[in-house]
C-alpha cells in the first residue's frame, strides 16, 4: 500500500484534503502536524471515519531529526505539503516567523525527498506570490511580486522546488497557488459527515467571520478599507469551495503520476466578488443582519485578486463542482451553525 505524506492536515485545507484522499483513493496517509494552528478534532473525525488508513505524528518541522525518523521508517510515495503560517497581517509584522516556518522548513523537507528518493510533492501556494496584479484574471506566468513576507516566503519555496527539479530529473513537483477557499464538507452525506468545516481559534478570512456574525459568535466584523479601486470600493476576491480545492491535490498527483513533469496551477473559479457583496449575500442567506463597520486599509492586501483556471481546466482532470457562491456561503454558515465548530 502506497503512503502519502501530508504536512499540517489538522488544519483546514489539510484535513479537507486528506478526507478526498482517503474517500477517492486507496493512499494510506500519515499526517505529521505540530498543532500549533490544526485540531486535533479534525484527526479524530478522520481516523474514526476512514480507520486504520490514516494516521498521526505530533511533529514540528524545525524538529529535522524526528522528520528524518518518519522518512526512514515508512516508505513515502508522495508529500502533500500544506504545513506554514499564513496570515498576512501576522508575516508584515513578524517576517522572520514566516522565513523560518515557510521558506526553510520547505527548504529542509525537500531536502529528504532527494535523500529518500521521493519523487511526487504537491505545494500548498497562493494567489498573493502574485502581489497587486497589473491584469485580472491572473494567469500562471504572470510576474511574481509578492507585497507582504507570506507571499514572499511562498513564493521562495516555488523557487526552491522549481530549482530542485531542475537539478533532478527524478524529481517532480506542483506548486498549487490557492485562491480565497471557503465552506465546509459537502459531500453526499453531508449530514453524517459534518464533522470536518472552518475550524480557527482568531479567523481572518472574511467568510468565517462574516459567518460567526451570522450565528452569533462575534458581535459584529469590519471591512478593512472601502476606498479601493474597485466597483465598490472594497477588496475583490475569487472563492474557492473547498471541497473543489481538495480536489485539485488528487488530480495534481495524478498528473504527476502520467506526465512526470513539474507544474504550477491556479486554483480558483475565474470569478470575482467584493466583500460587500459577500456579506450581503451571506445576510441573505441566514436572515441575520449583522453589525459591519468601516475600517483603515489592512497592510499587504491587494485590491483585487481573481484565477484564470484554464490551465488547470485544460492538463489536468480537475473540474469545478461547486462553482456557486452561494452554496460556498452556505455550506460555512450551516457550518458554523453546527456543534462541530465549537472549540473545545
């Protein structure tokens, strides 16, 4: 049986991930995971739903010796890497933190690929490698120029894998650069699988807070500038279900699979909504009318950031299921609404 390595899969993508692994496949996974920002809940729900197929180490990956032990003591196929700090507000103010948790240890784990001979990595990217685009939609060969220490941090990571492979024809990886993901599981059986969703202790993502308004966990939200240079003022982004997210890693790896080839691709729905149109389009839909209040510009934030997703709709077989901004916002508000997204 084959063993995917996954790097941070008790967090929100990870885990998300890692179930379209485990429900479409025949992987086994084993997650490494220091906890710092991943639930241990979201380990649970999985080991209880896909049983003896996943299984968990507590493991910072500055810690290189216990990496390296993981290495030697299973025979890894592939590295799903999801692992880093992602806050942009947090990487303007502590840059360093964002160098070392996202540049080096992506450094030090590509490191053992080449000395295990691991030939498939999937990277965990985003959209802000890209920093304030001159043209949207954003294609892949567009410049990088990153305008805050998170996209930098990513966007040197590329580089290394990029270089890597250069220097390594066994070697072969793709860089998936993320668009704004949002929603919660939403398969077939969604009510008996609720148990995955937008788990975060201190949300900074617009649909998580708005939806935490809308149940009542905040008393209000703030939108951070309304003077940009946009239809109405206010930041747009394109946003990704989830669940179509979580796809693009398997069918990123089946690529790597047939072609043997390194790849970057987009992740988003070539769609682009405004944070006043999500939040009230998020009121809408749970009947609630929230408190919103204006605020200053955030540091590092883009106006306006939307996928072209051709390529990835054209080399690979990834298709969006859930191209609807609505059932997005739906899936988080019930979500959140639920008894799973409590915090204990």
């Amino acid at each position: 049986m084959k063993n995917i390595l996954f790097t941070g899969a008790c967090g929100y993508i990870g885990s998300h991930t890692a179930y379209s692994f485990l429900k479409h496949t025949d992987y086994d996974i084993i997650v490494i995971d220091n906890l710092s920002s991943g639930f241990v809940e979201n380990i649970d729900f999985l080991q209880s739903t896909f049983k003896d197929r996943i299984s968990f180490i507590k493991i910072d990956l500055s810690d290189s010796k216990s990496l390296e032990n993981v290495f030697m003591e299973s025979e890894i196929y592939a590295i799903v890497h999801f692992a880093a700090s992602i806050v942009v507000s947090e990487s303007v103010s502590n840059p360093l933190l964002y160098y070392s948790n996202n540049t080096k240890n992506t450094l030090d784990l590509i490191k053992l690929c080449t000395k295990f001979e691991i030939k498939n990595f999937i990277f965990s990217s985003t959209a802000a490698v890209y920093g304030e685009p001159e043209n949207n939609p954003i294609s892949e060969d567009s410049p990088l120029l990153p305008i805050n220490p998170y996209g930098a941090s990513k966007m040197m990571s590329e580089m290394i894998l990029r270089d890597t492979a250069s220097a390594n024809q066994n070697f072969n990886y793709i860089a998936l650069r993320y668009f704004n993901v949002a929603g919660a599981l939403n398969d077939n059986d969604y009510q008996k699988n609720r148990g995955l969703g937008q788990r975060n202790k201190n949300a900074t993502h617009l649909i998580k807070i708005a939806c935490e308004c809308a149940v009542g966990k905040r008393d209000g939200m703030q939108i951070f500038g309304d003077d940009y240079e946009t239809k109405d003022g206010t930041c747009i982004r394109d946003y990704i279900h989830i669940d179509d997210l979580a796809m693009a890693h398997l069918r990123a790896l089946e690529f790597l699979e047939g072609e043997k080839r390194s790849e970057v691709f987009n992740v988003g729905y070539n769609n682009g909504y405004s944070v006043k149109e999500i939040i009230s389009r998020l009121k809408e839909i749970s009947k609630v009318d929230f408190k919103v209040e204006i605020a200053k510009r955030r540091e590092g934030d883009p106006a306006n950031l939307v996928s072209n997703n051709t390529k990835i709709l054209n080399l690979t077989s990834w298709k969006a299921m859930h191209n609807d901004i609505d059932l997005i916002l739906k899936s988080a508000y019930l979500w959140e609404k639920s008894p799973m997204s409590l915090i204990k």
